[in-house]
C-alpha cells in the first residue's frame, strides 16, 4: 500500500481513450441512433476502478489536445485519479471506440486507434521518479505490440522493479489490436498468432502478478489447453498468476500449476445476469488489487475481483460502472441481490451517491429561476421581457465576482429567461440547478415535453434539477397521488439521464404546519421511494422541526447531499433570522435565496434606473450579507450546539 515512500499505490500505463456506448440495446452497431460518452482504455478503467475501491491510483498515458483528451483528464481529476504522467500530445487524437450491447454473447466495437495519442508513448514519457512514485505499476498487453510503446513499458517495468515495486501484467489479448483481424471484428477474444506470444513472454521474467482469461492465458502461454498454457507461463516467470473465468469467478496459482483449474484457489462467481461483459476484467483487476497491494488472503482478492466483475457486467458503460468501496461492502454483506443485478434498489442508490461529482459542506446559491414573477415585473414597470435575459446573465457576474471560483457557491437559472447564464456558467466550476416545474403548477405539470425524460436528455449533465412542488402530508388524496406520481417519474428520470435532483417543498400555501409538518412530508416521501440529491425547505426559527427534518434524512437516506433553504421571498433580517435555528442542524448545508436579493435590482433595471455594473454589485452585494450571516450562524451553532432532545 502507499506509505511515505510510495506517495501512490499503483500506476496503470497504456490505453486511455473515449467510450461511445450505443444506447439502443439489442441492435446492431448499425442500427445505434445516439451514443453515450464515458473515459476508456483499460488501464484507465483500472485506475478508475482502483481509485473508487480507496486505492492511491495513476495513470501514464498520452491524450490528444482535443476536447476528448481535456475530458479525460477532467474526469480523472473528478475521480481522485494522479494525473501527472497524462501526457498531451499536440500532433494526435484521442482515441475513440465505438460499442454496442447486441445480446449477451455479442458486444459489437470498433476501435479508432490509427496514429492515436496513447500509442505514440515514448521511453521519453517515462519519469523514473513518477513510476517510483508508486509501489506498483499494472502494464497492458495491447501496448506490447508496437515498438515504441513495448520500449516504453519494458522501461516503466525496470525501473519500477529496481525502485522494490511490483510489477502486474494484464495480459488484455485484443487481436484486432495486433493487426490480426479486420477492423470490424474488435469483438473478437483470440486468434492464435506465435509472434505475438513472443512479444507477450518477453516480460513475464518482470511479472509480479498475471492476469487474464483462459482466452488471454491461451494467447500468452502459446496452447490452446489452459493448464498447459499456465505451466508454459510459469517456466517463466514466478508471478502469481490468475486465471479469470467468468461467471465460474477465478482461479489464483501461488506455486505449481495443478491439473485443473479447480485445483488452484479458487474464488466462487456471482450469479448475476449478464448485461454488458465490456469493463468487467478492469473492474476485476480493481477489485483483485485493492485486496493484494493491502495485504488482504489471496482468498479475499479473488472475492473483491469477482464482486467487482458481477457488480460491471450489469451495467451500461466500463469505468462510470466501476463500483466504490462502499458499494463493494454492500454487495458483499450476504444480502440475497436479484439476479438481474441493475435492479437492486439499494445497490444502485449507493452506486449513484458515492460517486456523484464534488462534496459540500456548504452551499450559497443565487436563485434566479423565477419566470413568471420576472414577467409580472417586466408589466409593473413597463419593460419588454425580452430583456429578461440580459439582466439574468448578470445573475453568473454576481456570483462569479463574489465566489472568485469557490465551488461553495452557485447559481440557479431556467431555460426560458436564463438560457445565456447557463451557457455562460459551463466555463465555471460552480453548482448550477436549473427548474423543470411549470411556475405555479398545483399539482404538478413540468415545463417540457409530456416525457420529462426525453428534456433532461438535452441538459449538461452538471445541471442539478430543481423542482418545486407545493405539496401537504395532509392534502387531499387526489392531489398527493398525482404530485407522488409525477416526482416519482421525475426521478426515474433524473437517475436515467445521470442528473442530481434538488427537491423543493413548499408545504406551508396547502395547509397549517407544525414541527413535524415537513419531518412527515419527507418521511412520506421516502416511504415511496424517492431519494432526491438536495432538499430545499421553507425556512423556519422552529428548532424542533429541524431536528424532526433531519433524523427524517439520515434515518431514510444517510447519502443525502443535504437540506439549502429558500427565501420565499422574505425580507432580508427575517430571513437572516431564521437562519440560527437551520445553521444548528449539520445536515442544512446554506441556502438558494432569489427574490431576497435581486427584486429591488431587477425592478430598477428592468425600468432602465440601473445599468449592469450597478446590478451586479448590488446582486453580489446583498448575496455576500447572506452568505456572512450564514456562516456566522453556522459558527455559533458550532460554539453552542442545539440539544437533540428539542424533537417532539
């Protein structure tokens, strides 16, 4: 594992390229209408996998400067991956690959791989000091077969054995990748070829660990018999090897080969429907080395790898399927799971929320969603709405001139009037939630298409949707069975199209409340099912409710990002004094606050009184009294703590 020494546990070396997925299932790769986009390789997809299971991961590889290989190294950033040794080359693209889920025997892809970035690494691209960085270095079998790269690995193998490392050998036997086959055949496992074995053999005297299929094993050892084609691997090398078979799980050979398969130690398989087998060996090798670089029996890698492997052949897509550590835990905890795996409700609620992009401790956002307030405006004072958005393009100044790119704080804009800002916010780092309600709307009508999903799939995927229903524990069955109805497709939605969900309740305009009012909407609402991202609440100097609201959460959804409150438009010393009772409860985050702080601006320029530099230092100018009293609130609940004993 890392220590003081090693500052990362493994580097992966090799492929590192973009994944189009076809999202049509069941089809040809001809008949794919729309592809969604993920990072690949499987050496990325292992740093990915290692990363997510608690492993210090690196990647030495090279990306094209494209907008693919920015994406790459983004997304590697966003998963905790090193990203030092990411080279850029200025001459090459990215590669890509295209692949399709036809049945589950038939996995259709296409590599684009002509004269691309990663296979144009160097022994140049090699720096002794990052490979001793870590105290183990995966390599990859397609980047033995050119040259340049087989010089460059056999250069990461060497120094990372003289630094005392470990070197591991994922054998990933593609022979389209070889020149083997015709480009169309990218499917395709094995084809025997002599020269190729050479290749492949001439580093298993560096070889720590081997891993690979029975297909992968074949193509290394030179024999289409398995047990002759490990006792050929182990000639020559001393390293544990591991022999992975599917839904049969593994066989791991410490010493002699035996006779069988079944000889060796073998791990037990997951009985789990076969969805997608592309991804499952890089997830298996993230499983297996989480176990082996901590020192775990050769028994548990073997159940980490085969967890790993059940948990991704499940899934769409390779390194976004990878699981994390608490999801492994959970899998592994003996609860019976379905055997069409993707449906397990739990499993793929902590898949979604431990690997959702950022944390926050605190979030202050500008909420500037209003639509038809802002047209009531534009009547009042006589203005053309069409100038509407000009001024909510102000709203990304304001916060961008107060935040200085502090991901604490956000903005909350709709499609309609906000359009610019959104486009605009996409340069920054800042949360953004952006509405799907109809403004209004009791019970609930969404601002799009009759299938909300089909508008989300248009939505940057860092666009949290926030969705404000008016909504009772005690309105009439009617309207709570249409309401429960729509948030609950609402979210289907939402986990469909990979977007966080915010939503907002305002119960006080449908009924009486108490301290337990909105503790029993919540609780209700998670009796059904629903497990939004972020909740977003009236605000209220009621401490017994917020306890109420809070045991409500963490008793139904620990995960939950947390609670921000609204304004409802309320003067600003009675909002800030509410904020006391709010800030005492850990799991109230800050606010999304609108008309509070942009009425009296938007007012006067929508009348032409105030130009735009007036605006956005007004706007960022009562945002910053908030955000002050918020956090000066959050200090004093931090010095005098508020009794759990207040809940009724």
């Amino acid at each position: 594992m890392a220590n003081d020494r090693h500052r990362l546990d493994l580097i992966t070396l090799g492929r590192s390229c973009i994944d189009l997925y076809g999202q049509q299932v069941g089809g040809r790769l001809e008949d794919m209408m729309s592809f969604a986009k993920y990072i690949g390789g499987s050496p990325t997809n292992t740093a990915v996998g290692s990363s997510r299971l608690g492993l210090k991961a690196g990647l030495l590889t090279r990306v094209g400067a494209d907008h693919f290989g920015r994406f790459i190294r983004e997304q590697l950033t966003v998963e905790g991956v090193e990203t030092d040794g990411v080279l850029t080359d200025a001459e090459r693209l990215t590669a890509l690959v295209f692949l399709g889920i036809r049945d589950p025997d038939t996995f259709p892809l296409i590599f684009y791989r002509e004269n691309c970035a990663d296979m144009a690494l160097s022994v140049e691209d090699v720096d002794p000091a990052f490979i001793q960085s870590a105290g183990a270095l995966l390599i990859n079998g397609t980047h033995l077969s050119r040259p340049n790269v087989f010089d460059a690995t056999m250069k990461a193998c060497q120094l990372m054995r003289e630094g005392g490392g470990r070197v591991v050998f994922d054998i990933d036997y593609r022979p389209v990748l070889w020149g083997l086959t015709g480009k169309d055949m990218g499917e395709n496992r094995f084809v025997a070829d002599a020269a190729v074995t050479a290749r492949l053999q001439q580093v298993l005297p560096l070889c720590d660990l081997i891993v690979g299929t029975e297909e992968e094993i074949h193509i290394l050892g030179g024999s289409t018999d398995t047990i002759a084609a490990l006792r050929a691997v182990r000639e020559r090398s001393a390293a544990l090897l591991v022999c992975k078979r599917g839904p049969d799980g593994c066989s791991a050979f410490p010493d002699a080969i035996p006779d069988s398969l079944d000889d060796g130690v073998v791990g037990q398989g997951f009985r789990v429907e076969v969805f997608n087998v592309l991804g499952a060996g890089d997830s298996f090798m993230a499983g297996f080395l989480r176990g082996w670089l901590k020192g775990e029996p050769l028994e548990t890698c073997c159940a980490f790898g085969n967890a790993c492997g059940a948990i991704v052949v499940s899934r769409h897509g390779c390194a976004p399927a990878m699981p994390t550590w608490d999801e492994l835990q959970l899998f592994l905890d003996g609860t019976e799971r379905p055997f069409r795996l993707r449906e397990d409700v739990e499993l793929e609620h902590v898949h979604w929320a431990t690997t959702r992009r950022g944390t926050y401790d605190e979030l202050t956002v500008l909420a500037m969603d209003h639509r038809s307030q802002f047209e009531e405006m534009c009547a009042k004072v006589g203005a053309d709405p069409a100038r509407i958005p000009a001024f909510k393009a102000l709203a990304l100044q304001a916060v961008d001139r107060l935040a200085k790119g502090d991901t604490r704080y956000g903005v909350l804009l709709d499609g309609r009037f906000g359009m610019r800002g959104l486009e605009a916010a996409a340069d920054h780092d800042y949360w953004i939630g952006r509405p799907i309600e109809l403004p209004g709307s009791c019970p609930l009508v969404f601002e799009s298409s009759a299938d909300v999903a089909t508008e989300l799939a248009t939505w940057p995927p860092n666009h949290v949707v926030k969705c404000l229903v008016f909504y009772h524990p005690d309105d009439p069955q009617d309207l709570r069975d249409r309401q429960e109805r729509q948030m609950l497709r609402l979210q289907d939605a939402c986990r469909k199209t990979g977007h966080e969900l915010l939503l907002e309740i305002i119960a006080s305009k449908n009924g009486a409340i108490d301290s337990n009012t909105i503790s029993r909407t919540i609780q209700r609402l998670y009796d059904l099912g629903m497990k939004p991202d972020w909740w977003k609440l009236e605000p209220t100097e009621d401490q017994t409710a917020w306890v109420n609201i809070e045991r409500a959460i963490e008793a139904n959804d620990p995960l939950c990002r947390g609670v921000v409150l609204l304004g409802l438009s309320s003067p600003e010393a009675e909002l800030i004094a509410s904020f006391d009772a709010a800030a005492a409860r850990p799991i109230v985050k800050g606010f999304a606050v609108g008309r509070t702080i942009f009425a009296d601006a938007a007012e006067q320029w929508l009348a032409g009184k105030m130009d735009d530099e007036a605006a956005i230092s007004d706007l960022s100018s009562r945002f910053s009294v908030l955000i002050a009293a918020w956090r000066a609130a959050k200090s004093r609940a931090a010095i005098t703590p508020v009794p759990e004993a207040l809940s009724a």
